[in-house]
C-alpha cells in the first residue's frame, strides 16, 4: 500500500529516457480553455481479502491452488493413460470417439488446472493492492532523434544513393517490375474461355436422352408414373471430362403431375410431355440444389434460403428470396420412348451473373 | 396490522372446538375426489379394455373382416367403396403397401387435421391391419408389401449412400434426421425405422414424399438405400453427441450460448476482484 499511487504522481519518466508530454488544456484550433475537466477520481478503497484478515485462509488457498496444478499432473497423466488404454484400431469408428474423448478430457484438466490455479494464485494470495501504470510519451528525446537523422545522413553520404541517380533510378525501376510474373500467373487461374459463354450453355442440347443421376440410363415416359421424381443427368455426362462442372449447371429434376395440373404459358405448351415436366435443380437465387418436391401442393423448396417454386405454375416463386422462376428443359419422346430434350435451357440456369440480360 | 392478527386469533379459537365436535378433516374432500376419479378411471379401462379384446378375436385376418373394418374406421373419409370424400383420397389402387405403412406407422387412421399425418400409437393389431390391407388390395391392383428378400439389409452400403445422397438425403437429412418442408410439414426422421416401412414409404410416396418406383429404383437399389440406413443405425457418431445431426443450426447454437457462455464466464471471473 506504500505504492498507492494517484494517477499524477507517476509521471512518464520512470524507467524510460523520454520526456513526459503534458496534456493541453486548450482544444485544438479553438483556443477555448476547458474549463471542466474531470478529476481524477483515485482508486476505490482497499478491501481487505479474508487471506489478508486470516492468515488461516491463505494456508487453504495455498492448498487449492496446489490441488489445481496436482490435478493438472493428473490430468496429464489421464491423457497419456487414456491414449494407451484406448488405441485407434483401423475401422473401428468408435474406438476413434473414445481415443479423442479420453484424451480431450485428460489434455482439458492438465491445461485448465494450470490456468486456473494461476489465477486463483494470483487473486487469492499475491499482492492485493490497486495500481496505475502511467502512458508516457512516445516522442524520442531530441538527441536520439539527432542520432537517427544523423544515421542516415552518413548512409546516404557512404551509399551514394542520392549522389549515383543512375543506380538509384534503376533499382526503383526493378522492384517496381519485380510482381509482374504473378500477374501473368494468377493470370492462368481463370478459366481460359470466356466464363459467360460457359454459363450459358449446358450439356443438354436437341435430342439429349434425360438419364438417371447416377447410374446414366435413359428414363421412358412410360417408367414416370404419377408423383414420381426422377433426379437426372444427360446422357454422356459420365463420360465428360469435367463431369462435375457440367453436372452443376446441368442436374434436373424430373416430375409427373396429371397434365390438367399444368398451366404452360403460350409458347411453352409442348415443352411437357404427358404431365411429365423437367426443371433446372439449380436454385436462381444463389444456385443451391433444389430438390425438395411435395408431390401434393407441386411445390418445389429450395433448403439453403426457402425458396419456394409452384411447379404447377412453369416454377414461379410463390416465397422467398428467389428472384426468377426455375428454368423449363423442353422435353418430348423419341421414337423409342425415351425422354429428350428439345434443346438446351433458354436461358442460363441458376443465380444472376453480371453479363445475364435475361 | 395488530387487528389482523388478532382476528385471526379467535377465527382459530372458534374453528378448534368445532372440529372437535366431529366435522370433517378439511383434506376429506380432496381424498374423496382422488378416490372417485381413480374408481371412474379404473372402470372405464375395464369396459375399455374388454370391449378391444372383443374385437381382437372377431379379426382371423380375413377379406371380411378387412372390410367390416374398413367400414368402421376408414369409411368415413375414403368412402364405403375406396372412392375417397373430400375428407380423404380415393384409396383405390394405393395397394397393400400404403395401406400397410399408414395403418402399421399409426399414420392412420388420422388423428386430427394438420399439414400432415404424423407417427403415433398404432391402433389396430397386426392381423387386423393385414385383414385391412388384404381388403383394400382386393379392390384394385396397387404396390404390394415388399419382399423380405430386400429387407435383409445386406446390400451395397455405398452404392445406398450414393443413392441416398442423390435422392433422398434433401429431404431427410444425410443422417436420416429428418428436415423441414413448406407451411408446417416435414420430413421425417428415419433412423429406427423399420426395412418394410422404408421400402413401402419409397414405392407408395406417403403424403407429399414423392414415390420412387421400381423404374426409378430397382428394388435392389432400395435394398441398398434400407442396407445405408441400417449402417448408420448401427454406427455411433465418430465425434460424439450428435446435436441431432441437424448441421451448423444445432451445433451453431449450442456454441453460441455454452462456448460463448463460458467465455464470457470466465472473463467476469478473471476481471473480479477476489474477497
């Protein structure tokens, strides 16, 4: 209690070699005295622990701190236990849940013992008292600034970086072109064809069989039946090099509702065949997989923002934050009974882009 | 104040002789009442319980019998001849899986009108839901129980997997835990359920699940999705307490209010002073 400082009588200087700044009393640029700053209202009174009223009290705080750090070793020597009583055997999941538990909880008790006990050391035993460090300036004093001007002075002079212009102008010159290879690289990230073309266009195109997601083979009308869902791919998507980027624009979910349930606008009558309708999986708001149909209210929901889709009503979006319908696949029948596709989507699938006009 | 109490002082003096004079215990009537309503419970249960045995013998799983019941309990909403009412749909040609699956799930008979029937108490025996789906299999051809070779659960894991990622797991959850869908209805969690009512389910499209025929899946492909489900019933939960499988939305919670809880916890400790 001897070092009860009052917040002024500390000053800066301790310990450093800088001057104290002292504050203004004006504000700046107003030239108006502040009259009413506020006082220093010092530390709250000191309130004795029950350690520093019993010194029996310190004892058992000496004792519970020890007994976290014991429990620490403890807890330490769980883990290791628990590590080697509880071996990962390969294959067995279970064995991996007990192996981390075990040892989280014995690695938890080892760490928590040492971080408690510390603290409770320190709140229940060390010096109780109140005190202020003071913020001192951070200004050098005028001979080190001197030094440090002075430092770079004799730099300049011994380089001759302000003297050989030719060198000085000529190193600027390399670091500025140094970053350039980076831009020719991060360059080469992108896709080499134009993106906007890419996000126009999908694997479907005219006579394309619908196929099932995953196995690939091709879907007759006659196999949808009332109800059902079909979750489809075009045909050769398997095959295609870049089969997960195709399957992302390209993925359609294909539905049966009687067709006096459908209300195609005009233009768009013979893209269903039979009640049979195919639609974009790909939500238009930020191009989720929707794929939640109930096969009674014909709604289709988007999971990730509750986008709602009427596909009685060419997908138009009754709820949420979905701006545009989901795009039709014209489908038709080929000679065998097979579904295919018109042609491609009309418009792009999935979330707006800059480039979209649509 | 002091009036009060004494008042109350001599409402006590007079009530004791009065008590002693033989009236009742004032918790006479509170045991009365336990005693009447236990006695009124226990032969209603009685009539209850015979009335059900009753009808248990009466069923021998018969075309008959699936149609006097039918005529009792369905009726009503499906109509006396299967073609439904605007209470209920048609039921002709759902065959003896729908029937099996809604009766045996206690999805029907329906409880009350909601966004959709849920699982409750099954309320008829076995032999009386197989005379009931005999009955109406009867009517008009329709998907028939599945068969027990499918159920065994001792198909391809990962090809049920994939099947399961692809076309059911936007409803149900990749763990089977079920999932919300429009205006108060929802997927169903599927963990427990049974190999027959997971099959049905697929092949009759219960409600707004869509059906998944044998065009779309083969029963083989559906033996495999039953042999998934089974798979995960069976294995625990690498990284322990699931939270209900549900994702970000459960776990996301549960840190939010214990692991910032906590901190915040010990941060009000560390910053108090110590008495």
């Amino acid at each position: 209690m001897a070092d009860h400082h009052d917040g002024e009588s500390g000053g800066g200087t301790v310990g450093t070699a800088v001057e104290k700044t002292v504050p203004k009393d004006s504000a700046p640029g107003t030239a108006v005295v502040v009259a009413d700053r506020v006082e220093n209202p010092g530390f709250p009174p000191f309130r004795a622990r029950v350690g520093d009223k019993f010194p029996a009290k310190q004892r058992e705080a000496e004792k519970r701190v020890s007994l976290l750090f014991i429990l620490s070793i403890v807890g330490t020597v769980a883990a290791i236990t628990a590590y080697i009583i509880f071996p990962i055997t390969p294959g067995d999941m279970l064995s991996v849940r007990l192996n981390n538990l075990f040892l989280g909880i014995g690695m938890t008790l080892a760490l928590l013992g040492i971080g408690i006990g510390a603290v409770h050391w320190s709140k229940s035993l060390m010096n109780g008292h109140d005190l202020v460090e003071m913020r001192h300036g951070t200004r050098g004093s005028d001979e080190t600034r001197a030094a440090a001007v002075e430092i770079f002075r004799l730099g300049n002079e011994e380089s001759g970086f302000g003297r050989r212009t030719l060198i000085r102008n000529t190193l600027i010159g390399a670091l500025v072109v140094t970053p350039l290879p980076a831009i020719v690289l991060f360059r080469d990230l992108a896709p080499a064809a134009d993106p906007v073309a890419g996000l126009k266009h999908t694997l479907w195109a005219k006579d394309t069989r619908l196929t099932r997601d995953p196995s690939g083979t091709p879907i007759k009308a006659s196999d949808v039946t009332l109800g059902s869902v079909f979750h489809v791919i075009p045909e050769g998507l398997n095959d295609a090099t870049d089969k997960l980027e195709q399957k992302a624009k390209a993925a359609v979910l294909l539905m049966r509702m009687k067709p006096e349930d459908l209300h195609p606008s005009a233009g768009r009558e013979n893209w269903a065949y039979d009640g049979i309708v195919a639609y974009s999986k790909i939500c238009t708001h930020v191009g989720c997989p929707v794929a939640l149909y109930e096969q009674q209210t014909h709604h289709l929901l988007c999971p990730c923002h509750q986008s709602q889709f009427d596909i009685t009503h060419e997908a138009e979006v009754i709820f949420g934050p979905a701006k545009r319908p989901l795009p039709q696949l014209p489908i038709t029948i080929d000679a065998d009974g097979y579904l295919i596709a018109r042609s491609d989507f009309t418009e792009p699938v999935g979330p707006s882009f800059w480039e979209r006009t649509l | 104040m002091r009036m009060g109490t004494r008042t109350r002082m001599t409402k006590n003096t007079a009530s004791r002789p009065k008590r002693q004079a033989g009236r009742r215990h004032p918790l006479t009537a509170v045991a009365l009442i336990t005693i009447g309503l236990f006695s009124t419970g226990g032969v209603y249960t009685l009539f209850t319980s015979s009335a059900s045995a009753a009808n248990s013998t009466a069923t021998a799983g018969t075309l008959e019998d699936g149609g006097k019941l039918f005529a009792a309990n369905c009726a009503t909403c499906h109509g006396v001849n299967l073609e439904g009412t605007k209470n209920g749909p048609s039921l002709i040609g759902v065959g003896a899986a729908a029937v099996e699956f809604q009766v045996a799930t206690g999805r029907m008979p329906l409880a009350q009108n909601g966004p959709q029937a849920e699982k409750k108490p099954v309320q008829f025996t076995s032999d009386q839901i197989t005379a009931l789906y005999t009955f109406v299999a009867s009517r008009a051809p329709g998907p028939a129980i599945p068969d027990a070779k499918y159920l065994q659960a001792n198909g391809d894991t990962a090809a049920g997997a994939e099947l399961f990622r692809i076309n059911c797991a936007m409803c149900h959850n990749i763990a089977g835990a079920g999932g919300a869908l429009t205006q108060g209805k929802f997927a169903p969690p599927i963990g427990g359920v049974s190999p027959q009512h997971i099959y049905e389910a697929m092949i009759t499209g219960p409600q707004n699940m869509p059906v998944f025929n044998d065009m779309n899946l083969t029963p083989q492909d559906k033996a495999n999705i039953i042999t998934y489900l089974k798979f995960l019933d069976k294995s625990p939960s690498v990284a322990g307490y699931e939270l209900g499988s549900l994702g970000p939305v459960s776990e996301g919670l549960f840190l939010w209010i214990f692991g910032l809880g906590a901190i915040v916890g010990v941060t009000v400790w560390l910053a108090a002073k110590s008495n």
